[in-house]
C-alpha cells in the first residue's frame, strides 16, 4: 500500500514518536510512506528522513498560509496517487478532509489523546476537536483512536463510533531494552552512583504536571536522603524559572538532574529504577510507560487515558493530582527486596512484549487499511 501520513508537526511528542514507529514498521514491510507536516520538520522529521523516510513539509505559519498549504498538498496528492491518507491528530485530522473529498482518496483519522480540557488544552485545538466530532459520521472512512478511554470520551463529546476502533501504541523491543552499559554512563554522565534514580520524561506542559511530581520528589527527599531525581523532555532545563522555583520551594535543587530534550531515551531508560508519570488529563495512551516498561522499568503513573492498562500489575497507578499518593507510590517500588523489584522489572518488559509489540501493532493498521480499501478503493481523475 501507498500511504500518505498528514500531521501537524513533527515535534518529539508521543504522537509524532509513534508515527515514526508507524512508519518505519511498514516500510520494512514493502509499503510505502510519504509524510507531510503541516508545520515544520521537527526532530521526528529529520529522524525519518535520515532513516529514509520521505518527508515533506508544508511550513503554514512561516509564510505559506492555510490556502497554499491546502494547494501544496493537493499537489503533492496529485503526484504520489497514494492507496489512503491516515491524518493524525485533530489538526490534521480536519486538514486532510478537503483534499481527501476533491481528489477521492480514503481517509483515516487519529486520535492521540483522550478529552481535550479547558485551562490545559488551547482554546483552538478544543474548538478544532468539535468541529471533527460534528464531521466524523461523514468525512472519515475510519477513526482510530490510541485507547479505550480516549474513544469513549471522544464519543460523549459527538464522534462517531461507527467506524471507530481502539489501535494501541507499540513498541520496538529491539531498539527499547535495558542496557548496563547505557546505566552506568548516563549515572555517570549526571554524577548519580548507588542512589535511587526516580524519573519523568515528558515534554513541560500543564497536563503532563509536573508541580505534582516536583512535591511528590520533595516529600520522599525530606525523609529518605538516597534517592535523586531525573526530568528529561522539552522545556524540562535550567532556563524553565517556573520549574526552577517549584525544585527550590521542595527543597530538591541539590536532588534532581533536568536535562531538558533528549534523543536517547533507551539509555535514559535504563539509568532509572523508576519512570514516573503525574499526567492531570490528556493522556490516550502514554509512549513513555510503554518504553520504558520495555526497558524494565516500573512504572508510577496517574490514572489518566489508558495509564492502568499499560502499566498493569507491574507498577502502581495512582489518582492524577495527589502528590502523597505518588510518593508512596515511588515509595512502595523503591523499598521492595531486590528478588521482588528484579521479578517486577522482568514483568513490566514481558507485558510490553505480549500485548503492545509494534510487530502486531502495524498488523492492525495494515487490517485496517485493508477493510476501508475493500469498502471505498481510492479512485483518481
């Protein structure tokens, strides 16, 4: 199959990092992958197309404006004469109606996360959203939302369920496993030795919050002095004031490590002893449990999206916002004998291999493909 993939943008978020995976999987398996960002290259961008991946961006906002955009991509459509366009994400979602219909070519929607919120989401990704749930009967030929809380919330707020279906994130368990020689150079690199390293990686955002984790980490820290802390993704470094005056008000400036954006989050991985995640809302089904857990790490979540369904019995899921039972969460992990954490490590990667591989993962996208291309074959002028 030809497939078109439409984003938004080609940042190192969860759904860019999944298209990826997406991507490369059915590469490897003799289809062909086009991808457009609506905006910019991104590092997503520059990681496909160094994997060989085509990619192609149609810069909106930094001098092409929607109409040219819309042109550009009817153009390159036009050209390529792909089996299907698979949109990810409301924006793009919406984007790819209008080419879709002109030039009849199947379209698949996205959906990445659970019910956008006020005060957290932007006010446009929220209307954008609204506008998607009154289109859904009628545009797409197919939903595919990331988890079962993200398509039932999607539904209470007027999608369509007729053609929706739940295809989870997967993981390359090649490329995300344990390494002790990746441990002990991160520890060293940070200056971390026997402590207990708790970590979050997640990009700086309110509804990753992580005023909750920071008050989590001060309250383990005033009472067990061997555990340090990590933040690792976007906005996560020494220039982010806010983030510097929630460490400082904990107490944790001497505690904890930001190393901002990192492309090497397997060996990021593999220096913790425990992922943390303190997500308020927005989560569909969070990358970061999932490879982690990969890499052997338990995992402390909240229980927002599909955290719960992930994460298991492996690790501890917590209510979203209470930062005590976070902590005690960590604590919990972090005090088990070594048999008990070293079986709960073993059990947190074998869940990942067992039910969300990328191998079966791309086989249900490819399914899918198939069943919308028997309904509606692509058709051109």
């Amino acid at each position: 199959m030809k497939v078109v993939h439409l984003i938004s943008g080609l940042g190192a978020g969860g759904a860019e990092r999944m298209l990826e995976k997406v991507v490369r999987a059915m590469d490897d398996r003799g289809h062909q992958s086009l991808v457009v960002s609506m905006t910019d290259e991104g590092p997503i961008g520059a990681s496909l197309r160094k994997a060989g991946s085509q990619v192609v961006t149609l810069r909106m906002g930094s001098g092409n404006n929607a109409v040219g955009a819309l042109r550009t991509l009817i153009g390159i459509l036009r050209k390529q004469k792909p089996d299907l366009i698979q949109s990810w994400m409301y924006h793009a979602d919406l984007f790819g109606v209008v080419p879709a219909k002109l030039l009849r070519i199947p379209l698949i929607w996205n959906i990445r996360q659970s019910e956008p919120t006020g005060g957290v989401h932007k006010s446009t990704a929220i209307a954008v959203a609204r506008v998607c749930a009154a289109l859904s009967g009628t545009m797409p030929d197919a939903i595919v939302c990331c988890s079962g809380v993200a398509l039932k919330q999607h539904i209470s707020m007027g999608y369509s369920e007729r053609n929706a279906v739940v295809i989870s994130n997967g993981f390359d368990l090649r490329h995300f496993e344990r390494s002790e020689d990746s441990r002990k150079r991160i520890r060293s690199e940070i200056g971390v030795g026997p402590e207990k390293l708790v970590g979050m990686v997640a990009r700086f955002d309110p509804q990753k919050d992580h005023l909750t984790f920071i008050r989590a980490a001060g309250t383990i820290a005033r009472s067990k002095s061997s555990v340090r802390f990590l933040l690792c993704g976007l906005g996560t470094d020494s220039e982010n004031s806010l983030l510097g005056e929630w460490i400082d008000r904990e107490g944790l400036r001497e505690r904890i490590h930001l190393l901002g954006y990192r492309s090497d989050l397997p060996a990021i991985f593999s220096a913790l002893d425990i992922m943390c995640l303190s997500s308020s809302c927005g989560e569909g089904f969070p990358n970061v449990l999932g490879e982690a857990m990969a890499c052997g790490v338990p995992c402390v979540a909240t229980d927002v999206g599909d955290s719960k369904l992930v994460v298991g019995a492996t690790g501890v899921v917590v209510p979203p916002g209470d930062y005590e039972s976070l902590a005690e969460g960590m604590e919990r992990i972090l005090y088990e004998d070594d048999d008990a954490n070293a079986a709960r490590r073993d059990s947190a990667r074998r869940r990942i291999a067992d039910l969300f591989s990328i191998e079966q993962i791309v086989l249900d996208y490819e399914q899918l493909y198939r069943r919308v291309l028997e309904r509606r074959p692509r058709a051109y002028d």
